[in-house]
C-alpha cells in the first residue's frame, strides 16, 4: 500500500480566495472610484479650475480698478475720454476720422 498524500482542497481554496481578494483590492485601488487614477484626473482638473480662478480673479481686479476710475471720488479723465469715444463715439474737434 503507498501512502500518497493529496493537498487539502480546503488550503487551495483558501489560497484561492486570498488570491482573488487581493487581485480585487489591488485593482480598486488603481481603477476604482477612490483610486490612484481618479486622483491623477482630480489633481489635473484643481489645477485648470485653478488656473481659470486666477483668470477670473484677475478680470474682476481689473474690473474693479476701472470701476474705481469711473467713480465721483476719483476720476480718471484718459479713462472717461476712451469711455466716451467708445460708447458714444465722440470725438475732438481736431481729429479726422478714416473709414
């Protein structure tokens, strides 16, 4: 009589499911919803939104410099000139227009 031994199906399956487990959170941890790509794309897209904050923010200091121009307290005449020729299109008594 020879006395084999056979690896118990139990440690296999064990083995098994560790496997598969692992292969599952190694993945979610790359590819998931919280993963490491996910954070890559979220990084590069705080950095455009950032990027188009600065832009903003920058319009609306400009905006506001011209506003504080335009004001009672402080009046820029080259402003307020360049705002009447541009919006009603005035002009000095010494200049030619071209068209």
């Amino acid at each position: 009589m020879t006395n084999r031994k056979r690896p118990a199906i139990g440690i296999l399956v064990y083995f098994a499911i560790a496997f598969g487990l692992g292969a599952y959170f190694t993945f979610a941890a790359v590819q998931g919803d919280y993963g490491l790509f996910r954070r890559a794309e979220i990084v590069a897209e705080e950095k455009a939104l950032q990027a188009r904050l600065d832009r903003l923010n920058a319009k609306v200091a400009r905006m506001e410099n011209l506003t504080a121009r335009l004001s009672d307290t402080f009046l820029d005449l080259d402003l307020l000139d360049q705002q009447a020729r541009d919006v009603l299109g005035l002009l000095r008594s010494d200049e030619i227009v071209i068209r």
